[in-house]
C-alpha cells in the first residue's frame, strides 16, 4: 500500500472537520455565504458521502 501516508492525511483530515465544526456554525456559515452557495455545498458532500461509500464497497464491478 504506497497510499497509506495519504489515507492517513484524508482521515485526520476528516477527524478534524468533524470535530471543529459544530452543525450550527456549519449552518451560519452556509446562510452568510448565500443560498445558491449553500445548495452548491450541500450537492458536493453528497457526492464525497457517495463516493466515500462506494470505495469502502470496493467501487463498480
């Protein structure tokens, strides 16, 4: 596994996110920035969720 250092950086990476942001500062930030911004970021962690979820599946066979 060359990639190892990598997934480490991804998972504290992730670990930090979580436990820095609460979920009222993430909406506060979401409403400052705009609706349209908001909608924008809220299509792009679905979509990090799902591909997250399908490399922990082992992706399309």
């Amino acid at each position: 596994m060359k990639n190892l250092p990598i997934q480490k950086l991804h998972y504290f990476a992730l670990a930090l996110l979580v436990t820095t942001l609460s979920s009222c500062e993430a909406i506060k930030g979401i409403f400052k920035a705009g609706f349209v911004v908001g909608i924008i970021a809220v299509i792009v962690v679905v979509f990090v969720i799902i591909w997250i979820i399908n490399m922990f599946r082992g992706g399309r066979s």
